[in-house]
C-alpha cells in the first residue's frame, strides 16, 4: 500500500513539476563541468558552448537568416578581440564546444584555418565546430581546417540538394576530411524559425509560458566583441558586455545576466524585450520551433498546471524552479 502510494506521488510529482528526471541523470558530463566551475568559480550555471562571430559576410540570402532581409557592412572580428576571448577561455579551462560561426559564411574568412589552429593549440580539450552553405569549401580546404584540430564541419545544401562540387570533393576526401564534414541537406520550407521575431514567417499572439536553454548554457559572441542573450540576436539588442573591457566569467555572472535566467526559470518571456516575440522552445536534448496555435496550445496546459501550485508555499516552488531550469542546462 505504502509503496503505491509512494509511486503515486512521485508520477504526479514530475507531472505538476515538469522536471524530466532523466535529464537529470543522463546529462553526466555537464553536471561534472557544472560542479567543477561552481567550487572553482562559485557560479552555477556555467556555459559549456560558445559561439564566436568571426565576420558579418555571407555569399547568400536564405529565407530563414535576418541577412537576406537586413544585410549588415562586410566586417570581421579583429585579432585582438579573438585573442582576448581565447585567452579568458585558457583561464577558464575551457573543455565544451567553440561554435566559429553565427549569421554569416565562416570559410570565406582567409584566416578561419589560423584561428582553428590557435584554438587547438591553446585549448587542446575544447571543441571546435562549424556551420556552413559550402560555398568556399575545398579539398584543400577541408584538408587545412582537419589538420589544424576542426572537430565538425557542418555543411548546409539549401537548394535541396547535394552540389555535385560537393560529391567530387567527399569522392576525393580521406578518411579523416570525411571524419568531420557532415552533409545537411535543407529547404526553405524546413525553416520555420522567426529568429526572435526578426523574420515575419511566424507571428506569434502571445509569449510562450516556458523557459529557453540557451542563457543557462551557451555564451555568444558577435564580430564586435559584444556578449549578447543569445544566437537570436541578430541586431545585438541584449548586450550583456563587450569582451574587450570585461572577463567572460564577469559577464556571465553579471547582475543582467542572472535577472534573465531568473525571469526564464519563472516563465516569463513577456519581461524580455527579445524573448517576448520569439517561437523556439526547448533544451540541449531536443527543441523546435512552435507555431502560434502550438504556443496556444502549450500556454494553455501550462496555466493549467500552475494553478496546482497555489496550494503549495511559495519557497517550495522556487526550490522545484531552480531543480527544473537545471534539467535545461
């Protein structure tokens, strides 16, 4: 009898609490990280994932980037901006993953091979990945960028098809270009994503009642050095400060920083200028973006579900706030 009823309340527990336990276990290498940069750092939570604009160009306009419809000047990140974030990353020890790309083509930077390079050499333990159209790509290229320590290359076909350029160059490949090249094969219509409401495919009547990952582990960084909320910010309206002037360990802990993860655990994307408007809704083991009927949808469960907690203190629902963000990260 004790038993069942004990089972009981653990199913309706996770149930009114949303708190997906097995996020909680099988995310075993970021809670180490986590918990090695709260005894060391005194923060929690760490961001294990950066992302580094190296330039603003890009050769095309796809229907689901804010570049097609708001091209920005040809502009790159300078040497010592770069050298400033990979130096602050050695403090840190930094072991996750170092994305070199953001709205824009990262081989058709000249120097992108160096800057792997320099990354590998001083970061031997981070990874360091890549999204691109393809475009630039050559053999010679893939070569470079495998020798000098790139961990994946993603590359996007976003005319629905692989490019025979591209067949030639993975017939001609070795074993360890082809280790890192990943082939993604896209259309317009598989971009449903409103970019925080920058883009005009998706309007959504309301704020989604839910939180976002991507403050709790990622940090982005544009071409001028600026710490924004996210890889949504396309025009760098969240900036939480520049690299140049601060450590990033600073601006992660900074007090806006922490107001809005507090305000993301608390489901309130409504008090968030960028996040008011955006349609992505998920964590670091599966996301989408949601349709306005689907966010009408979800919203309305999710008021449901919190007239539950009207009966219970107010401490114990910050408690169960904190334990269900730190599923997301």
């Amino acid at each position: 009898m004790l038993e069942r009823a004990t089972k009981g309340f653990k199913k309706a527990f996770f149930a009114i609490t949303e708190i997906e336990l097995y996020k909680l276990v099988i995310r075993k290498s970021n809670a180490i990280k986590s918990i090695r940069a709260l005894l060391r750092f005194r923060q929690w939570p760490m961001f294990h994932w950066i992302q580094i604009e190296t330039s603003t160009y890009c050769n095309r306009k796809c229907h689901g980037c804010p570049n097609a419809t708001f091209p920005r000047e040809k502009d790159f990140i300078s040497d010592e901006t770069f050298t400033k974030i990979i130096d602050d990353l050695v403090g840190l020890k930094f072991s996750g993953i170092i994305h070199l790309h953001s709205f824009n083509e990262p081989l058709a930077d000249r120097t992108i091979v160096e800057k792997v390079c320099l990354i590998s050499k001083r970061l031997p333990k981070a990874r360091i990945e890549m999204n691109s159209n393809g475009d630039f790509l050559t053999l010679k290229l893939l070569s470079q960028l495998a020798s000098a320590g790139l961990g994946e290359l993603y590359v996007t076909q976003y005319d629905g098809k692989v490019s025979d350029r591209l067949l030639k160059i993975l017939e001609k490949a070795g074993n360890r270009e082809r280790e890192i090249l990943a082939v993604r094969v896209k259309s317009d219509s598989d971009f449903v994503g409103n970019r925080a409401g920058i883009l005009n495919n998706v309007t959504i009547s309301e704020p989604i009642l839910g939180g976002c990952n991507r403050p709790f582990n990622q940090m982005v960084i544009n071409y001028k050095g600026d710490v924004i909320i996210c890889c949504n910010d396309y025009f760098g309206k969240e900036v939480l400060g520049n690299v140049e002037n601060d450590r990033l360990l600073d601006i992660w802990s900074c007090h806006r920083f922490k107001t809005i993860r507090r305000l993301l655990r608390m489901k309130r994307r409504n008090c968030i200028e960028l996040c008011r408007s955006c349609n992505f809704m998920g964590d670091i083991y599966s996301y989408r973006d949601l349709s306005d009927s689907e966010i009408r949808e979800l919203n309305m469960k999710v008021r449901l579900k919190d007239g539950n907690w009207k009966i219970l203190p107010k401490i114990l629902k910050g408690s169960v706030d904190i334990l269900r963000a730190h599923s997301w990260v």
